[in-house]
C-alpha cells in the first residue's frame, strides 16, 4: 500500500498537462493568445516565419510557452468561401457533391481540395458557404503541430471565429480590417453568423489620415453599411441591428464619428492595437464553445 502511494508521487516525472492558446495563423506570422491565469496576466505574443516553414514556426511557440492545446484561426491568405447551390443529394454526399461545384472556381486540383460548408439558421435561399482550403497546405500544418508536441483541437476562418466578439443576444454589424486585408462586414448575433461579404477597396484603410476620411471613404463604407443593413432586415426579416463595431487599426475614431452621422445606431471603435491579436483572442474563445457544445 506504502508503494502504491508513494508511486503516485512521481514528482520527477513532467506534468502532461497542456497549456490552452488561441492562435491566428497569417502568412508569415502567428499570433498567439494565453488567458490569464491566477499567476500570470493574460499574454498576447508573435512568432514570424519564411515561406510557409511552420516547424520552425511551432518550435518557437513551444520553446516560449510549452507544449499547448490550440484552436486557429486561419487569415483570408489561407482559403476561398464561396457561395454554391446547394446540392440536391443526401445529408452525407454533400461535401463529394460540392467538390464538383467548386473545382472550378479554385486554381488547386481536385486531389487538392479540402472544403467544409455553412449555412446561416435564418438561410433564405438554397444556397451554402463552401470554405476551400489546400489539403497539403493543412497537412502540412497539422503534421508540424503534432511533431513539436502540440494538439490542434480545432480549425476555423476569420468568418465564424468573429462571432465570439460579443455574447450578448443583439445582432451587431461588425467591420473587420486586418492591415493590407479586404473588409469583412458581418452580422452576428447569439453566437451565430447570420450574414457575412467581404468589400472591395479598403486594403489601404489603416493608412488613410484623420483628415481624409470625409473625402468619400466614409460616405462610401457606409453605403455598403446601409446595403448589408436593408439585406438583413429584408431578406432575412430581421430588426435592425443595434450596434455598428469596427474592428480595425487607424483612424478608426474619426471613421465612427463619421460613419455614425449617417446612422441611427451606435458606431463604436473596437479599441485594440492588433486585429490579428484580437483573432488569437476569439481563437481561444472556441474552446468555450466546444464546452458548451
């Protein structure tokens, strides 16, 4: 009995418990976010790499923090969302029905092809979101993580991830910027993405100065604003959104003071100094969701 206690002490011996982080993977960097503990504040750190060497990329992470549990976020660098008919098959032959819908509209073969879909509670058209991503690229990525002692729990893209900004039960239209990136306009409420695009000829929008915003770029922001917000309330027979977010670096407080006279609800400037940080954030936040799924 003597050794059986004592063989549990084992004390010699690493604890195997794994860290949990979120992390956001963009094409030449990662961005990994650590909770707060009741030892250490919450961390926010980035590791950069060349050429897709994500070995290299891991063992940094590894060397800094210890072996790790993960959830990512993939950047827009990494996959393709399409919006496809959805296939008149059954429940379990979609995913081989939509490889055929899309092999087309991807420069990957088809033997290259890894694609998942989505379709929003309140769909009012036979239509799926279909996410195409590269399988060796996701291979590639999965095999590096397991090699350096970390756990991949899950994958997801910038466009589900944003739904973990807020819990509340309001619907928000949240503007998402990351640096040199299109803009992803999404509406988001109790978790759920209801609608999501990307708009066009905003690359630059973290560069632009204070005092250039009034010169169009806002009046034109808020007309794409005022098109998601009448899809929304038109098409999916929804109450106006309450809040308008910009997720975005720059001069985003002018931009919401702007923006904010052309509409009735509020315009707040979500205050951090990285996008791409606040993406690791909402990375880790997926594993409260699986807990509560």
């Amino acid at each position: 009995m003597e050794a059986s206690w004592l063989n549990k002490l084992q004390f010699w011996r690493k604890s195997t418990l794994k860290t949990e982080l979120g992390l956001y993977i963009c094409a030449e960097k990662i961005l990994v976010y650590q909770a707060a503990t009741e030892h250490c504040a919450e961390q926010f750190s980035s590791y950069s790499f060349d050429k897709m060497d994500w070995t290299s990329a891991f063992e940094q992470i590894v060397k800094a923090l210890g072996t790790a549990k993960v959830h990512i976020v993939l950047s827009a660098d990494f996959y393709q969302l399409i919006l496809v008919d959805k296939p008149n098959v059954e429940p379990e032959d979609i995913s081989a029905a939509l490889l055929w819908s899309v092999k087309d509209l991807v420069s990957q073969p088809v033997s290259d092809i890894h694609l998942d879909f989505f379709e929003s509670s309140k769909q009012t058209t036979n239509k799926l979101n279909v996410v195409v991503t590269e399988k060796k690229q996701l291979v590639s990525l999965f095999t590096a993580a397991r090699d350096v002692g970390i756990d991949i729990c899950g994958v997801t893209i910038e466009e589900m991830a944003i739904t973990n900004l807020f819990s509340d039960n309001q619907a928000r239209l949240i503007l998402s910027h990351c640096v040199d990136g299109e803009m992803l306009l999404a509406v988001v409420k109790n978790g759920e993405l209801f609608m999501q695009r990307r708009v066009r000829g905003f690359t630059q929008l973290q560069s632009v100065a204070a005092e250039e915003l009034a010169f169009g770029l806002a009046d034109n922001l808020s007309l794409e604003i005022q098109r998601s917000m009448d899809y929304f309330e038109s098409q999916l027979r929804e109450a106006p959104v309450v809040s308008i977010d910009l997720l975005m670096v720059g001069a985003r407080d002018k931009l919401a003071e702007l923006i904010s006279e052309n509409f009735n609800q509020e315009v707040t400037p979500y205050q951090a100094e990285s996008v791409e940080a606040i993406y690791s954030q909402m990375a880790l936040a997926e594993f409260s969701r699986g807990d509560a799924a």
